[in-house]
C-alpha cells in the first residue's frame, strides 16, 4: 500500500520519511483513556444518590492501529479481525477502542422506604484501554 | 464467566437482558437462572435507568422517604471510611462485606420504667421492615445502632455499664405465638469518648435473616447502671433524655454480578505480581491466559 501510494503520488518526497510511514502505523488520534467527570445532580439523580457527588467513568476513544501487538495487550484474533476487515470483507467492522480494565465504585443511596444503603458495585470506572 | 465474554446478538444489551424478552433465541448461557431474575428485578436504579426496559423518570417515582438525620451522618461517616474521594472502594482485607443497609424502626413505643436502683431507661418495641434487602445478598454481620444526643450535657466523666436484652416476637407460628428468645449483653463505655454504640446481635438475627424474614419485631431494653444509683439521679435523667431508639445495621455480602467482590481483585492481585524486578523470576500461579496477557503487555509497555 505504501508502495502503491507512492507511485501514484509522484509528488516532491516528505521531508521525513520517518514520520511519513509512521502515519501508516501509528494513527493520529490512537487509543486511548480519555477523562470524563459528571455530577449525579446534572442528571438529577442527587435526591437519592448521597455520595460520591461526583463520578469520573472515564471512555476510550480513538484509532486502533493496525498492527496492535502487545501495545494495547490485544489479542491476536484483534489483528486476524484487521486482516479480514481490509483483505476479505469491508462489512466486518474494524477492532474498536474500548476499556479493558475497570476499578469499582462505592455509591451511598437512600431506598424508597427512608433506609439508607452502602453498596460497592464493580466495573463502573474505566482505567485502561485496548483495541478488540 | 462474565456475559460480555460471550458471543452476544446484536440486540441484547450484556447481563440487563431479561429472559422474559427473547426466551428462546437468548443463548442459553445468558438465561438469567430464577435467583437473578430477581436480582434484576431489583437492580439498582443507577443500572435500572441504563437498561432498554427501564427508561423511568426518578422524577415522578413515589417521593422517597427521607432517612434520619442521624442515621445519614453515621452512614456519611462509614462512606468515608470505606471509599476514597473520588468513590473508589479502599483495599481492605479486613472486611468482605460489599454492602450495607441501614434500617430506621418502623414503629416503636417507649415504656419508661423509672427504677432507681437499676437505672433503667426505658424499653422499646421495634419494627423493622427488611424488604430491600434481596435474596443475593448474604449477612455477614448484624448491629444494632445507638446513638447519643451530644446537645444534653452529659458527664464526660462517667462510666456507664449497659445491659441489653432483645425478645422476638414470632407471630408466624401459631403453636406459640409470643415465643421469645433473648440475648444479654454488657456494654462498658465512657460518654465522653462515644457518640455511637455498636451492638452486635448477629447470632441473635442471622437465623431469622436467612430464612428470608421480611419483618423482625423486637422488644429493646436497654439498662444502665449509672455509678451509684442513690447520687446519680440528675445523671440518670441525662442519660435518659440522650439515648435514642436504635437503627439496624446489616452488613451484607452482595453475590450479584454487578457488585464489587472484593475477594476476587484479592485473588487476582495475589496471581499477577505487581511488577517483576527480574526478568528472570518465574512468575507463579499463571494458570489462566488473563494472566499471561496482563503480564505480557506490561512486559511490553516497559520495553
């Protein structure tokens, strides 16, 4: 492909080819956590949930590289779906940015009787991300 | 295994399906078993408003009832203790509970039995209704909440020893309806040290809880001795006006799916080294590819 864009673009070469291939590999806007912080009384949703007051879920956004290796901690079938996407079938979608790993949250609520409730519920913040 | 290791269609939406919706296409390893069917019935509002069924306005559901102002603080106080500022439970080995409920008594009546020589307070009926409580959360402990109204003046220097009978009432049966079964406990504290007293009544409770009872009635009688009871009158008067009703305190093990289980981040930290400072080292226990996976890609983050 590299080839290929090449010759057709006959045009004067990059001053740096380095960086020039380096846009094939290494996307622009990579994969990556990004951080992203909300108050429950924004969803007004402070009447019942006492504490946190705030909630940082975080997302995962951007470009995955085609050839993911041990960079994202992908697994292999990641870079067989890129193959199969861009060799045999468009309509197979490309591996997306999304978390990998999580840390819980602990929310204190007040039930609709008055009773008061502490509760630790799991995978509620992503901390790190990978393309699958 | 988590459902969202799992092939899934492209219409259901991870662990909030409800099997009532696509019985037969759902795949058999997603089918929520009856335990759960309940749970999910009961998920948290926070997940609830997420499901594709549950799109409810919080807004005009029924008005919640608010909680004693005492009861809020005590629980404003374990959420720091138990969680960082930004929410995130603290590591701690010494619990295993994920949950706690606090309960107000529904209904109670003071019979104050003023006897000099013992100090009595007064004896209180209490009715606590447990329905939040659901069928995956399991106790682990039981705590009877009271608490002292700082604003009476008390002496700091006084020691006081309490004694606490608890009699349930076991209107289910109809062979003996009034049976009653009671606990003792002796109670040594110093008024100028404590704005809360814990009771433990777990053995007394854990029978009754776990047969799914959804209201537990008790008689509290909570007796202090105060010094000497012939020169403490004005004191026995203080403490009389100080002590409140108590609340009920569950301390309970969630097993649902979307609670944090503490044991397993345990588990799975004890598995993988935080990081090897020899590359040489064999790294034990990586039975499982997660494992493996963790560990090669923070081999290759460092390169």
């Amino acid at each position: 492909r590299r080839e290929e864009s090449l010759r057709e673009a006959p045009a004067a070469p990059p001053h740096n080819l380095s960086d020039y291939f380096k846009q094939f590999l290494f996307p622009q806007n990579e994969c990556e956590l990004h951080n992203f912080r909300l108050s429950f009384s924004q969803l007004k949703w402070d009447k019942w949930i006492i504490a946190p007051h705030r909630y940082s879920p975080q997302y995962c956004k951007g470009d995955c590289p085609r050839v993911v290796g041990h960079r994202y901690g992908s697994p292999v079938h990641t870079m067989v779906q890129n193959i199969i996407y861009e060799k045999l079938d468009a309509s197979v979608p490309k591996p997306s940015c999304v978390p990998a790993e999580y840390s819980p949250l602990s929310v204190l609520t007040i039930e609709p009787d008055g009773s008061i409730v502490y509760k630790e519920y799991e995978d509620m913040i992503a901390t790190k991300c990978t393309c699958r | 295994p988590h459902s969202r290791d799992r092939a899934v269609s492209d219409k259901t939406s991870g662990f909030l399906v409800a099997p009532e919706d696509n019985p037969h296409r759902l795949n058999p390893l997603l089918r929520l078993p009856k335990g759960v069917r309940r749970g999910y019935a009961l998920l948290p509002p926070l997940l609830k408003v997420l499901s594709d069924q549950g799109r409810q306005n919080w807004e005009s559901e029924t008005p919640r009832l608010q909680p004693d102002s005492r009861a809020l603080r005590y629980m404003k106080r374990l959420y720091k203790m138990s969680a960082t500022k930004e929410g995130i439970p603290k590591a701690s080995k010494s619990h295993l509970y994920n949950t706690v409920r606090l309960f107000t008594p529904c209904s109670e009546c003071k019979h104050r039995h003023r006897e000099l020589m013992k100090g009595d307070l007064h004896s209180v009926d209490l009715l606590f209704n447990l329905d939040r409580v659901t069928a995956l959360e399991h106790l682990l402990k039981s705590v009877l909440l009271y608490s002292f109204d700082t604003s009476v003046p008390v002496s700091s220097a006084t020691t006081c020893v309490c004694h606490l009978s608890i009699k349930e009432y076991d209107f289910s049966s109809q062979v003996c309806p009034s049976a009653s079964h009671s606990i003792a406990f002796s109670l040594h504290f110093e008024f100028r040290k404590r704005r809360w007293v814990e009771v433990d009544v777990t053995s007394f409770l854990q029978p009754l809880i776990a047969t799914n009872r959804r209201n537990i009635h008790m008689a509290v009688n909570f007796t202090c001795l105060v010094g000497d009871p012939q020169l403490n009158t004005e004191q026995e008067s203080s403490l009389n006006v100080a002590l409140v009703p108590p609340s009920l305190l569950l301390y309970l093990n969630d097993t649902s799916e979307q609670a944090y289980h503490r044991w397993n981040s345990l588990r799975h930290r004890r598995k993988i080294p935080v990081w090897p400072r020899q590359r040489d080292t064999p790294l034990a226990d990586l039975t499982d590819d997660q494992g493996k996976e963790n560990t090669q890609s923070k081999r290759a983050s460092r390169r």
